[in-house]
C-alpha cells in the first residue's frame, strides 16, 4: 500500500508565551501563530525496469533473455524451458574463451536447428554493452558421444567464441531425453 502523505495531519508549531518577570506589565495581545508547515512533497519514483542479458538472432526471429545456471546433480546443464542459460562455467560475453548458452526445442530454441553459417548473433549486456558474433559452423551430434570440450572451446582456434546448443532427433526414453543435439559455433565479429 502506498500512503497519500499529503493527507496526513501535522502539527501546528504553537507559540509560547512571553516569559514575564513581577516588574514587568503582562502582555495581552496575543501572539501570533504560525501557519502549519505545508506537507512534504515526495516525487514519485517510477519502479526501474529489470535489465537482463538478452540474445538475438535475426535470420531465425529469436530474442531472449539469457540468466546464469550451473548444473544439475547429473550435471545436466539446468535450463529453464522458458528462457535461454548461459552457463556460468563459460567464458562471459567479452572475454577469451566460448560463451555457451543452452535452451531448449520445443522451447525458447525450437527455431535453432534452422540457424544458417554466417548467421549474425548478438548477446546484449544488461549494462548495454553488444557483442556480435558470426554462425561459423553447425552440426548435429550424438547425445552419448557429444564432445563437451569442443562444445565449451571457441570454434577453429578463435579466441572468443559463442556456442549454443539445443535438442534435436528422436525422444529415448531410456535417456529421459531426445538422442542428438545441434550445436552452433560463432565467432566474434
């Protein structure tokens, strides 16, 4: 609840009586009152709108946000359906080394497997700062022979890189997931 401070009562400042002394004559006009002290005037301070990392991909209609997640106890990458996770045992936006984000299909990367080589991706800092990247490669791989070092390293010796990876293939049960992954390989433009 917000409160209309302006409506609130105050007190009026009173004013105290002359002191008098026997040899002098008492005062009988009243003193003056002061007026009350108008009512402070708060600006209203508008709510700050969260800021949040975001990634875009033009070519496949994809902006999301990206938040930070660490891994599962099956160290499973822990990706909310709904929003793109960078993983925070990544290089950040920025910096040497891959930025690996994971989403998934159907999800927030149901259009990933469609992303094209020279594809331009953005990542866009909460702070506003943009890093661009260039789709250099994409394959599918195999859920159970997937290479997690050339997942989480900058493509052909790059030195900053962004990899991102999604489900693709047929659901095996046995797995409690599909059987292959596509993985795209960007670098810094």
């Amino acid at each position: 609840c917000s409160s209309d401070l302006s409506k609130a009562p105050h007190q009026a400042e009173v004013a105290q009586p002359a002191a008098t002394s026997p040899a002098t004559p008492k005062n009988t006009t009243p003193q003056p009152v002061p007026a009350p002290k108008p009512a402070p005037v708060l600006a209203s301070t508008p709510t700050p709108t969260p800021a949040y990392d975001k990634v875009s991909i033009a070519s496949i209609g994809l902006s999301s946000q990206f938040v930070a997640v660490g891994l599962t106890s099956t160290n499973a990458i822990d990706v909310n359906p709904s929003l793109v996770g960078w993983w925070n045992g990544s290089a950040q936006p920025g910096n040497p080394g891959a930025v690996f984000l994971d989403g998934h299909n159907p999800g927030v990367f149901r259009a990933l497997p469609s992303v094209q080589v020279g594809a331009q991706i953005s990542l866009t800092k909460a702070s506003g700062e943009i890093f661009n990247y260039t789709v250099v490669h994409t394959e599918i791989v195999q859920l159970v022979g997937i290479d997690m070092n050339a997942a989480l390293s900058p493509y052909a010796g790059a030195s900053e890189g962004l990899n991102l990876m999604t489900c693709v293939g047929t659901y095996n049960s046995q797995l409690g997931s599909t059987d292959q992954r596509f993985v795209v390989y960007a670098v810094r433009s």
